[in-house]
C-alpha cells in the first residue's frame, strides 16, 4: 500500500508539471555531481556575517555579533570578531558554530549529504524562491551531532540545494532541547554557498532563544595581480519563513 501511494503521488506530480519525477537515486547522483563540480569552483573568500539572538519574541535583539569567515579553498575556514554587543551569550554561541563549521570544512565528506551519510527518500516537488525543486527527507546513517534529519529542497535543473530545514541527529547537550534549523543556499559569484540561516531552541533555565546569521557581503580572491575585489551587495533571502523551534551549541550542520 505504502508503495502504492508513493506511486501515485509521483504520478500526479509528473502529471501536474508535464516533466517526469527521476528516481530518488537518479536525483541524489545528480546531486553528487553538481556538489563536485561547485567545489571545483570555490576560490577563496572572506565573508562579511551578521548574527542575531532573539528571546522568545522576535520584536527585541538581545544580541548582536558580526564576524568575519575566511576561505580557502580546499577545506581551512578561520574567523574573527569585528563587533559585539548585548549579551555574553551570542558570542559563545557564534563561537561554537564557527569552530564547528571550521572543523566540517576539513572532514567535509563525514557530513557531506550523500548515501555515506544518508538515506533519501522523496516527498514531493514544490517550487521555492521561484525554482522547481524535489523535496527530500534525509535520514542521517549515524547518530551525529553534525548529521540532521530533515528535509532538502533541491533544484531541479541544477541539483543544487536551496534549502535545508532539520534537527540534529543527535542531541546536543543537556542544556539544549527541541533544536530545529533552517538554512539557505545561493549563488556568489559562481559558488554555490551557504547565505542564511536560522536556529531556534529551548536552553534549560532561559527559555526560547532564536539565533539568525545573515551573509552581508564578500571579497572574493581572483588570484590575480590586482588582489581580492569586493563582491557587489548580495541580496540574500532570509532564512525562517517557515521555521518552527531551534538551538544554541546550535546550528552546527552543513554549510
């Protein structure tokens, strides 16, 4: 019967937008391959990153931070803070997930998405941002802190994701419950990065707390005799239109 419905509801999705609905492994293979090919584009970079701490109401900013992320390519990613204010506990939050994004950019293949790490099923095709796209649930093979399961809005011309909204696959401490994650992708110049992202969670003795990071501009290294050149303003959407509840080790998953 599950099967059955599965087919069905593929059916009516090819139906309803007169192109076919590849087979799950034919999209993750896809995928595999446009992820190749962008890391093959990645030059180095230093991105411009504004964070944002919310309480439970989204009217006041408890906290700001803006950091800078510098890359280069393959796999070293370094940081440093260029400006702090309101609470302490931003700044230990924002430090957390940048020393986790440094240390997945050098092991990128234990959190890369793919069948090593987890197990794809299709849910249906939706449009997002004006793009076709195959929506995904990945569940994680293991465990992980920097595993999620959730679910995966990839393009249906290029394969390249444009959305991820997940929980950790494991839990990240004690302190931090009901951790969920929202993070968006697009393109700078050619490389196609993680721009946005949005985690909310409970943290036992403080309530409900919402951090967002949003990429304000980058200076992208041409390896040319003029040197680094600023990247034109990107215009990123913001990541949490539809999040639900989130973290504070906290988003440490996927860029």
């Amino acid at each position: 019967m599950g099967f059955l419905s599965l087919f069905v509801t593929v059916s009516s999705v090819a139906a309803q937008t007169g192109t076919p609905v590849p087979a799950v492994e034919t999209i993750v293979a896809r995928m595999a391959r446009a992820r190749a090919e962008n890391r093959q584009r990645f030059r180095s970079y230093v991105v411009t990153r504004e964070y944002k701490l919310f309480g439970k109401e989204r009217q006041n900013i408890k906290s700001q931070v803006i950091a800078e992320v510098t890359f280069v390519p393959p796999d070293s990613k370094k940081y440093a803070f260029q400006k702090s204010s309101g609470t302490g506990l931003a700044g230990r939050i924002v430090g957390r997930m940048l020393e986790s994004e440094a240390e997945i950019a050098k092991d990128y293949a234990s959190t890369d998405i793919s069948p090593n790490n987890y197990d794809f099923r299709f849910i249906r095709e939706e449009e997002w941002a004006g793009r076709r796209c195959y929506v995904l649930e990945l569940n994680p093979r293991r465990k992980e802190r920097n595993l999620v399961h959730g679910n995966i809005w990839v393009d249906a011309d290029t394969y390249l994701v444009h959305r991820t909204e997940a929980e950790p696959a494991k839990t990240l401490s004690w302190w931090v419950r009901d951790v969920r994650m929202v993070f968006v992708y697009g393109n700078v110049e050619g490389m196609w990065l993680q721009t946005a992202s949005e985690a909310t969670a409970i943290v036992r003795m403080l309530g409900q707390h919402t951090i967002v990071s949003q990429d304000v501009k980058y200076n992208i290294d041409e390896l040319v005799a003029s040197g680094p050149r600023q990247a034109s303003h990107i215009d990123i959407p913001r990541a949490g239109s539809k999040v639900r509840s989130s973290d504070t080790s906290f988003a440490s998953a996927a860029h």
